[in-house]
C-alpha cells in the first residue's frame, strides 16, 4: 500500500479542500472515499424521474461563492458556473405579499420600507466588511482576537435581533434566516445565521450552480488531481488497517467516527468527553419534487426567487422552532424551498420544473410530514398538488443511510450554540486537533461549521501542517 504525507477521510467539500490544502503544500496526500463517486454533501441525482437533477443535500451556496479557499481556486475553469436569482430569498404571507431580500442592498432596503434603514445597520458589518469579516468568521475564535468585540450581536438569540424591526413581515424574514440554524430562535447564537445569511445575500448572493451541487465537489476533485493528490472510491475505513501509511490522517466526518475506527481505548478521554457529550442538532425531512410546471405562488416575489421560506409569520414561525427543539413537530412547520430549475434549464426536461423543499424534526424522527409540507406550500401556492409529477421523501434515517456523518438525520453535524462557536468537539486552542497524534477532525463540527465553504477542510489541514511540517520527519 503506498505512502503519503497525509490522508484525508471523506471526500465532502472539506475534505476535498484539506487536500488541496495539503497538496499545494507540496504533501503527498489522499482522500479516502467509501462510496463510488466523490462529494458528501455536494451530489446531485435523478431521484425522482428521468432527467430531472435534483442537489441531494446542499443547493445554494452563498457560503461557497463568498469564500475565501474558493474565491481564490479555479472552480470555474472546472465547470462550476454560480447563478444568482433575480430574488435571493422570499418569506410569503396569507394576505398574498412576501417579504424578500434582492441581491441588491438598495433594492433590498426600498422594498423593506420602514426597516430599510435598520435592515442596512444589521447587515452593514457584513455588507461593506466581508473581506475582514469573512476572515473572522471563517477561522476558529483563537485566530480572530477581535471576534469577541465585532461579534457579539452574533451571540445573541434571533428574537431579541428581531425586535430591532418594526414591521411584523421584516421580522418573519429575519426569523427565517436565522432558521437555518436548526434551532428554537430564543436560544443564544441563533441570530448569527440571520445576520450572515441576509448580509450575504448582498455580498455574494445566494447562488446555485449550474447542473448541480455535484459540480463543485467534481471541480475540487480535479483540481487535486492537478495538483497530484489522489482520490480512492470505494474505500470504506472501519479500523486503523484501512488507512495507508501517513504522517498526518483529517477525518471529514462526524466526530464520534473516531471512536468507531480506533476504539475508545486508542482516544485520549479528554477526547471521549467532548464527544460524548456533543449534541446533536435537529434533523431535516426532505422532499424533492418532479413538476409539470413552475410552482403557482401568490406573491409574485416568489416566483422570482431562488429560495422561498414558508413559515407565516414571525409568531408562527418562533413557535415552530420552538416545538421541534422541544422534540414535537408543528402543524405548520417552517419549509425551506429550492427553485433551481428556474433559473438552470438543465434540471429538468422541457417545460418542467424540480422543486427541493426540506423542514425540520426531531433527531431519527420516522415519522411523515409529507403532507404537513404540502399543506404549507400549497397554503401560499393553492393547487400545488396538481403540478406534481412524482416525489422522494428523504427521511432523517434516509438522510443517515446516506451519509453516515449526518447521525439521526442532522444535516449540520451538530448542535448550533456558543459551544459550538468556541470550537467544540476540539480543544479550544486548536479545534481541529483529537489528541490522537497526527490524527485531525476537520469536518462541519469544526469551525467555521456548516455550509459548503471548505474552510473546515482548509483550517484543520494548515494546522495540521503548522504541526507536522513536511521538511520534519516524525
């Protein structure tokens, strides 16, 4: 078996971006792969029916088009093409009118009326810093000495963010963004979501990528392969014996897959506690859509947009948040809608749309909530049924067959919260390190956490190489 300089677990967009890392570092290094074809979270497929592509996991990426491993890779030379919806995200409500984010902040801001001004002082930070910010929030808290100063309104619970607004409509929006979190809204750190995601949306934007997810997780495979790195399909590691020889090992994985692969004895109990005692996060019951046509919503801002948040309500969708954490499903759950093959004709056949919708339960739910979901889509778009072609439900055990780092259905590897933001499961100097030695986590636990940035992957590999420099022999 051959040798490398370091050996990367998992092939999800962290992973891939570890060996970059690693590769252009000048290390011999491979990634470990156990299904046949690259990617984690970044897969596209035909779920449903012939020629209709829909992203498995991840579809928008305002993370990925905002940084800074990216931005400076040639993605594009590689074939991943970003496209930006005319409209970022939508929040629709019962009387037909929808609150929405344009990429423009302007636009954003009219369209927002008496909370525009407050709007543009929530986002400003991120707006008009990204650069400086994007380096802070994207390094663990030990690399960013003024990440306690500039971030601190992060921390804060999204309620208390959203009292800032006076209209109900602006406040639902806020409520939505910070949802993405995967956690009840009156928790501390819960209105970072909602501040980085809606300042995005006018930095970056909330783009797709033309012919699927699958594109960037393909794009960062050949650009390792340019830079001589290797990739290893169908190689599942059960044991230390399915690793080859290597100075350093990154697992993009969930971090209790140490335990499974070295065995408790082998992991410093130091390690053990904080894995033991990491929590998990809400899970995600996804539906994917085959239509015979563009959803027929209300409010036509909806139509327009790349995302659309069902929720009602700021009230509404509090509570629904609230219920999920508390281990319950809402009656009227908070649905995240995708809408890429309206603005990517290559998702599906002539004329037809796919529709990507997912909401949250409790962790290992089994359970449906199909008919839940559809209530709310078809409460801001009457008849929704009629256009529906075929669909695939996604359960949260669906979701961990899948893909085993996703434990119970948790899609963000974990339980958003000021733990988390500190580097938890690692070590608060050095997040990325297990106490195994040479032996590195550099997954969606790790910060910068969930999304597909690869700046998990980027930061575990460069520490890892602060500590196993490649001129030094171990």
């Amino acid at each position: 078996m051959a040798s490398y300089d370091a050996v990367v677990v998992g092939s999800g967009p962290n992973g891939l971006a570890a060996a970059v890392v690693f590769a252009e570092h000048g290390y011999r290094v491979a990634v470990l792969e156990a299904r046949s074809t690259v990617g984690g979270g970044t897969r596209t497929d035909e779920v449903t029916l012939p020629g209709f592509r829909h992203d498995v996991c991840s579809a928008f990426h305002p993370l990925g088009i905002a940084s800074p491993l990216f931005s400076r890779l040639p993605l594009g030379k590689l074939g991943v093409r970003w496209i930006l919806p005319e409209i970022q995200v939508a929040h629709p409500f019962d009387d037909g009118r929808a609150a929405a984010l344009w990429r423009s902040l302007g636009t954003s801001c009219d369209h927002l009326g008496v909370d525009g001004d407050r709007w543009r002082r929530s986002v400003r930070r991120v707006t008009q810093y990204w650069d400086a910010v994007g380096s802070t929030v994207m390094k663990p808290l030990t690399a960013r000495p003024f990440a306690p100063v500039s971030l601190a309104s992060w921390a804060l619970p999204a309620t208390r963010v959203a009292r800032r607004f006076s209209a109900g409509s602006t406040r639902a929006l806020f409520a939505g963004l910070a949802a993405h979190g995967m956690r009840r809204l009156d928790a501390p750190a819960t209105a970072a979501a909602g501040l980085l995601l809606g300042g995005l949306a006018h930095v970056g934007g909330w783009p797709l990528v033309e012919g699927g997810s699958a594109s960037i997780s393909t794009a960062l495979a050949a650009h390792l392969a340019s830079l001589g790195g290797d990739v290893r399909l169908d190689h599942r590691v059960r044991r230390p014996g399915d690793l080859p020889p290597s100075r350093v090992v990154l697992f993009d994985t969930h971090p209790a897959a140490l335990l499974d692969v070295y065995g408790e004895a082998a992991v410093p109990a130091s390690t053990r506690r904080r894995i033991t005692g990491y929590r998990r996060g809400a899970a995600a019951y996804k539906i994917d859509y085959a239509l015979a046509a563009p959803v027929p919503w209300t409010a036509p801002e909806c139509a327009r947009a790349g995302v659309v948040h069902l929720g009602g309500t700021y009230e509404e969708v509090v509570e629904a948040t609230r219920t999920v954490e508390a281990g319950g499903v809402p009656e009227r759950p908070f649905v995240l809608v995708g809408q890429q093959s309206l603005f990517d004709r290559s998702r599906a056949p002539g004329g037809r749309h796919t529709l990507w919708a997912y909401t949250h339960v409790p962790g290992g739910f089994e359970g449906s909530v199909r008919e839940r979901v559809e209530a709310q889509i078809e409460r801001f778009a009457p008849r929704f049924r009629e256009i529906v072609l075929a669909c695939r439900v996604t359960t949260p055990r669906d979701l961990e067959a899948y893909n085993p780092n996703y434990v119970a259905g948790d899609i963000a590897t974990g339980l958003h919260s000021v733990r988390r933001m500190l580097g938890r499961p690692g070590p608060f100097l050095n997040p990325y390190r297990t106490g195994i030695p040479g032996v590195y986590l550099c997954s969606a636990a790790t910060p910068p956490g969930p999304g597909v940035h690869g700046m998990c992957g980027a930061n575990a590999a460069q520490a890892a190489i602060r500590e196993y420099p490649r001129d030094r022999e171990t």
